[in-house]
C-alpha cells in the first residue's frame, strides 16, 4: 500500500482531503504541525508527503530542509503564500511540485500521482519520452513528431531532456540555468525565455498543447506526459 504523509495546521484540509486520497487507495497519515511530521516520516516512511509550507511551529520549508537531510521522498508542496521566491526556495530546496491553496483535489492528486512514478524504486527510467505528437529519445539525442525528426541544437535538446527527466517535476529558472548553462549564467532568465520559445515553435506547440509548461515566476516543467 501506498502511504501519503499529509502535513497541514487546517482542520478542513483534513477533513476533505483525507477521504479524497483514502478514495484513490492511498493510506493517509496526518500532522498538524512540523514536529509531529518529522516525526511520522521518521517512523512510518511515507511513500509520498503533501507538506504545507504555513505550519505553527516550524515553517515548511525548514521541515523540507530538515527532512532532506536523510530522505528523498517526494514532496509535493500546498502553499497559499503569494510570494513566488517562497516556492522558489522550496523547489531548490528539494521539494518535487507544489500546488496553490485554493486547489482542485484532482490536480493535487494528478501532482501526487506524478512524484510517486518519478521516484518509485527499482522502475528503470525511460529512454523513450512521449509529449502528444512529441517523442524525445534520450540514449540517441533524437526528437521526432509524427515520425519526423525535429532538428534541435544541443542546448535546445540539452534543456528539453532535462525537462523530460524531470518529467511531472517543476524545475526552476536558477535549476535549469546552472544545469544547461553552467552556474555563472543562474541569474541569466532571458535564456531560459529565448530557448523555450524556440523550442515550443519548433514542435509547433499551441496554448492548449504547450510541450513545455510555464510556471510564471518559477520555472518550467515538461507537459503531461501520455
């Protein structure tokens, strides 16, 4: 069984959030807090952990920090804070996606889904990554649409792949950047935005089919895979 770590001060979230994942076959543990959560990781070893960053002892992102230090469970952060440098922080600080309060449960539990095959054990990772009409073939640096090979540079193809390694991941600016570009360009987001750009013309990709998903003021991730 599947057990999901669900860490929140709100009674309500509780309340309904606890039978919606109960309902998709998951064992739920609670925490209202961030002493009481580092302690359930610890004992239970969830497979998945919903973590609020507004928590009344410890805020969540040093809870995610403290819980780093031995675990890499996936972590999908709830946030209701505005601040875009917050989630940010998160996300660097390891944390797998986060979801804004007020939230739909079927995205929560489509982001949840989404942690959970990145990381399950003993799952080879695939070499072959489909997008809608898009696959991307990692051992051979090949893209094709519809059978037909879509002609990327290498830092095109480099920012896609690490996108679709990360599939169902945000990634942020400064993670991508230092990854595709080297640490001396983290601060340099108007590649990001040129590249990207290039890359979605390129597989002619549209608003409603977008390939690459923007995330404003915090990253990009890969689209829902098939």
């Amino acid at each position: 069984m599947t057990t999901v770590l669900l860490v929140d001060d709100e009674p309500a979230i509780h309340r309904f959030l606890c039978p919606s994942l109960s309902a998709e076959g998951y064992v739920v543990a609670s925490a209202k807090d961030g002493r009481e959560a580092l302690s359930l990781a610890a004992g239970q070893a969830p497979d998945v952990v919903i973590l609020d960053l507004g928590l009344p002892d410890i805020d969540g992102k040093v809870v995610l920090q403290r819980l780093r230090a031995w675990s890499d469970v996936p972590v999908v952060i709830l946030s209701a804070r505005d601040r875009e440098a917050e989630k940010i922080e998160a996300l660097d600080l390891g944390a797998d996606d986060f979801v804004n309060k007020p939230f739909g449960v079927g995205e929560l539990l489509a982001r949840v889904r989404a942690a959970l095959r990145k990381h399950r054990p003993g799952r080879a990772a695939p070499s072959v990554i489909g997008v809608g009409r898009c696959r991307i073939d990692l051992a051979a640096h090949r893209v094709t649409q519809d059978g037909e090979e879509i002609r990327l540079t290498r830092r095109e193809f480099d920012l896609l792949a690490l996108l679709a390694r990360n599939a169902g991941t945000v990634l942020t600016h400064r993670q991508l950047l230092t990854a595709v570009w080297g640490p001396s360009h983290a601060g340099d987001t108007q590649y990001l935005r040129v590249y990207v750009g290039q890359i979605r013309q390129k597989l002619g990709a549209t608003e409603e089919h977008p390939v690459i998903v923007t995330e404003p003021g915090i990253g990009y991730r890969l689209a829902d895979m098939e």
